[in-house]
C-alpha cells in the first residue's frame, strides 16, 4: 500500500480508503474512518460451549454440538424466573 504524502486535493475524502491511507482530519474523512470501523470489525464467532455459540450453529444452520447445548441448556435452567 502506498502511503502518498502529495497533493491534498487527490485525496478521496470521505471514503475509508482516503481516511486510512492519507491520514486526514476532515469531517467526511473522520466520519468515513468510523464507520468503516464499525463494519470493518469481523465479529468473533462465539466459542463452542457457550450460548452465543448454540446460536451461533443456528445462524448458520448448524447442526449444535454437545458443548453447546449442555451451555445452552444450563442458560434456560439460569433464566427461569420466578416471579
Ligand atoms: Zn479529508
Ligand atoms: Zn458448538
């Protein structure tokens, strides 16, 4: 990636690309640098053995490992409410 010190006015502002490669403070740049921060971050898949994880074999139509679903059932018995 080349991180070209030039010209102000070819920077892309506004875009992730211009915010991240030249470094500019400019309101479209810093807004375009947040929110390719917000989308730019892969999520984690939760590990096995939790209850992210049993949702986690749902959203991708999963078969739920054994891990998951003794988490996923200790999660219920926790969550009954009494009232
Ligand atoms: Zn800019
Ligand atoms: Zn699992």
């Amino acid at each position: 990636m080349a991180r070209v010190a030039a010209d102000p006015t070819l920077i892309p502002h506004g875009t992730a690309n211009g915010a991240q490669n030249y470094d500019c403070r400019c309101e479209p740049c810093v807004e375009a640098r947040r929110a390719a921060r917000r989308v730019g971050t892969p999520r984690l898949r939760p590990a096995c053995g939790t209850e992210g994880g049993y949702h986690a074999h749902w959203r991708r139509g999963e078969t739920t490992c054994q891990p998951c679903r003794d988490a996923h059932a200790a999660y219920q018995r926790e969550r009954v409410v009494t009232p």
